[in-house]
C-alpha cells in the first residue's frame, strides 16, 4: 500500500472547537456568512452544491422569536440538510438566548453563534446585534449563558466596534474569549462604517495575534486570490464570505479549492447561471408561494449580470407579475444567448483561412 498522500493546501488540519460536550470539527476554511433575507434553505442548497464541507449559516435568527414559534421555520429541517450548518441568534438578554441555544441545539444546529455585528438600528438600539459592542459585560454575560445552556461549541460574529474613536477590538474580543466564546469571527468594519470603505485586514490581524481562540477574518472576500491575499495580511484561521456570493453561490467552493490546492471550478456560463436562476426561482416559488417571487426578485438581479441583455431581462424580471412571466424572460433569454453563440460560431467558421 501507498504512503498517505501528504496533506496540502493553506490549512492541512482540520480546525477542531471542543464545545461543552459536543465538539466540532470544520474541514473547509471558507464560511459562508449569515445573510437576512438571503441564506435560506434553498441558497444554502445551492451554496452546497459547489461547498459540500464549508460551514453554513442560518439568517439570524431572534431568540424571541424562536421562544415565540414564529422564527422555528429559520432552523427547522436543519437536521435534514446536508453538511454543516450553525444557527446564529440575536438578542440582548441573556437568558432568552441561553433558552432559543438550547432550542437551535435541539434543532440540530453544528454550533451556535452569536450575532454582535448587525448594525439595524431597532436591533441595535435594543441592546442586540452591534449594540453589544458598546456593553461589553453584557456581550460576555451573553456568551457565557448560551455556552452554559448548550453541549456545542459557541461563537461569535462582531465587528471592530461601534465607531472608529471608541474601538477596541483586542479588548472585546478577549473578553468575549474569557467568557467562553471558541471561535471570533471579525467583520473589519466598525458600526459606524456599516458597509462602506474597505474592510480593515490589518484590524483584524491585530486581534488574531491577541487571541488564543480561531479568529475567521470577514469582509471584501469577493474572489480566491481575496481570500489568500486576506489570509497572508490576518494570518486568520479561515475566511468568511457574504456580499460575494450572493448570486455567485459558487464562489464558497471556488475559494475552497483554491486554500485547499486543488484546481478551483469555472464559474458557470451565462446560460448556466440563467438555469440555475429558474433553478431558484421555481424552489423558492414551490416553498413560499407568490412570497417566493418577491424573494427571488433579490437573487435573480444579482444572478443575471454579466452579458448581452441582462440589464434588460433583469428590469423585466424585476417587473414580472408571476412566476410564469419571470420563467419565460429566463427562457427567452437562454434562447437568446444560445442565438448569439450560434451566429458567432457561423462567423469565425467564415473567417476561417480557405484552403
Ligand atoms: C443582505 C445582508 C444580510 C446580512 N445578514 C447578516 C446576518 O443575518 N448576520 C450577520 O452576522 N451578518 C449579516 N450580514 C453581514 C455579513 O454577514 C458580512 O459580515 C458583511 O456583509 C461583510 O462581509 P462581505 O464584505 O463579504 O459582504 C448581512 C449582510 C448583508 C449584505
């Protein structure tokens, strides 16, 4: 028998979290980050379908409204869906995020993170999501409660601080860490920054080097050579991508591949990319009803860009009245496409040198 191939690629080892009981164990360094009204079932599904180890997430979801019943379809069927998934919560009391942990545990959530970075402001006036980074005792007292409720390792995704005077990262991180947080993801933006300017790569290789626990750099991962260059400036334990992958469920696999040396997937063609837009469509139509046109709208706009006519068929579809119309713009689209490749074809054949 052979010798074991050794391992290759930016990370060889797994990256292991020991949780309360229930540890935990990530083979792909790329995360693909929780997105409101964007990382549901079915993206998920697709994100998969490129990713099969990356860790996925739910959107956030508010532990009041899991208590309540009307936030359970976020986690539901969790346990069905392949690969990892964690299931990120929001709120500023302790105990109902001790009690919506155990909940998401019981759902059959990878781990649990927790939401320290979103900067809406009803969340964040309440004291949840941002608004803990300017109480950073009860962020830890947060941390604690849900690592105390659960058996799975617990996590927290942040940003640098609320605005760029008061920061403080290497100090709430580490309080975040002493309180029993085992992985920190870092968006390098402040609240104050929302999603403006660049994502601060350096900020984040500040904190990495102050911490004892896995630090996953996030922000502007829009592409492989993103997410090396990324992972030379933080020395971070891994990436996380959001804006770039919504209509680019593919780019989670792609970076993948690429930190883990084998050679990195095409990004589909045109008319692949409008296959896999109808793909999405009759998905989200057959699970929401007309809601789902309304949501698939989003994906569909960020799916169609990049060839002749899609400027037009995107303000068509963002027009369609139903699921019928947007399907036969996708189709007439294809059509279009296919058209076009065929005259272009017809005409380098042409050109071609006569013998
Ligand atoms: C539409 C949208 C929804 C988001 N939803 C969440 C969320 O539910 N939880 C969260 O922690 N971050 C959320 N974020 C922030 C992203 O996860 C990520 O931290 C941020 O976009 C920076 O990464 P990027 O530059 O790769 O986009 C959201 C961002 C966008 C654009």
């Amino acid at each position: 028998m052979p010798p074991p191939a050794p391992p290759t690629g930016v990370f060889p080892q797994p990256l292991r979290l020991a949780g309360n009981g229930s540890s935990r164990q990530l083979r792909c360094r790329v995360l693909q980050s929780p997105l409101a009204g964007v990382s549901d079932r079915i993206f998920r599904g697709l994100v998969r379908r490129w990713a099969p180890d990356a860790l996925l997430f739910t959107e956030m979801v508010n532990a009041t409204s899991l208590e309540l019943g009307f936030g359970v379809q976020k986690v539901a069927g969790l346990a069905t869906e392949t690969g990892p998934i964690a299931v990120q919560l929001f709120d500023h009391r302790p105990a109902a995020m001790a009690e919506a942990a155990r909940r998401a545990e019981a759902a059959g959530a990878f781990w649990i993170d927790i939401n320290m970075g979103c900067p809406v402001p009803k969340i964040a006036r309440k004291g949840g999501g941002s608004g803990l980074l300017r109480d950073p005792d009860l962020a830890a007292r947060i941390v604690a409660a849900v690592a105390a409720a659960v058996e799975l390792p617990v996590t927290v995704k942040t940003r640098l601080g609320w605005c760029g005077g008061s920061a403080d990262p290497v100090g709430f991180a580490r309080q975040l860490q002493a309180a029993g947080a085992q992985l920190l993801t870092l968006h390098g933006r402040t609240r104050e920054q929302g999603f403006k300017g660049g994502a601060d790569w350096a900020a984040i290789a500040a904190v990495k080097r102050e911490l004892r626990i896995p630090v996953i750099a996030n922000g502007d991962i829009t592409s492989p050579e993103a997410a090396l260059n990324c992972l030379a400036i933080t020395a971070a334990d891994g990436v996380m991508v959001g804006r770039g992958s919504m209509g680019a469920p593919w780019l989670v696999g792609q970076i993948d591949a690429a930190l883990s040396g084998r050679p990195v997937p095409a990004t589909p063609t045109a008319t692949e990319r409008l296959e896999l837009a109808g793909e999405q469509l009759r998905a989200l139509v057959a699970a929401k009803g007309d809601r789902g046109l309304l949501i698939a709208r989003k994906h569909l706009g960020w799916t169609c860009q990049g060839f002749a006519g899609a400027a037009e068929l995107r303000h068509g579809l963002m027009r369609a009245a139903t699921a019928d119309a947007a399907h036969q713009l996708l189709a007439r689209a294809a059509a279009a496409l296919q058209a076009d490749a065929a005259w272009q074809a017809a005409e380098a054949a042409l050109r071609l040198p006569q013998p």
